[in-house]
C-alpha cells in the first residue's frame, strides 16, 4: 500500500521555478501572483487563482479535491516556463 502522501508545513520557499508573473506578462501588479516554487523538501508550491468551486461539477471521474485542498489555475505560459526545471523522475 502506498504511503499517504501530507504537505509539510514546516518546508520554506527555496527557488521559484520558472520565471514570475511579471516577467511573463500575466501580472500588471508587480509581485502577486501566479507563481510556481520548489520548496526545501522538494514539494511544489503553485500560486493561482482559485477555481474550486466552479469546476466542482466538471471534474473527471478519476479526480476529487480534498475538503483542504483547491484547484488553482495558472497561466500556460507559466507552467511551460517552469517545465526545464521540473524533473523528468
């Protein structure tokens, strides 16, 4: 069985992945988001808008979100800025 994977609270911010928001045009307010970090343990951190609720009813049938998770929504262009550094394994 495989092991249930928890958010470690205690991880910091290391490196943002990527280029920011700014840098790509998809912000005209200087440092808010959308954003993609790496953090100290290696989790993924995504700053997005969030869309829980209005694609609730769309999910697929594999997909669910947790009653303390979110569905956020980033920029293309930012996740494909990001994919050079994301690893391949």
């Amino acid at each position: 069985m495989a092991k249930r994977w928890i958010a470690d609270p205690s991880a910091t911010f290391a490196r943002r992945l990527g280029r920011s928001a700014a840098e790509l045009g998809n912000t005209s307010q200087g440092k808010t988001c959308p954003d993609i970090w790496e953090l100290s343990n290696g989790d993924i951190a995504v700053v997005g808008t969030d869309m829980t609720e209005v694609f609730a009813d769309r999910l697929p049938d594999d997909v669910s979100i947790g009653t303390n998770e979110r569905l956020v929504v980033i920029p293309r262009n930012m996740a494909v800025a990001a994919k050079p550094e994301l690893p391949d394994a």
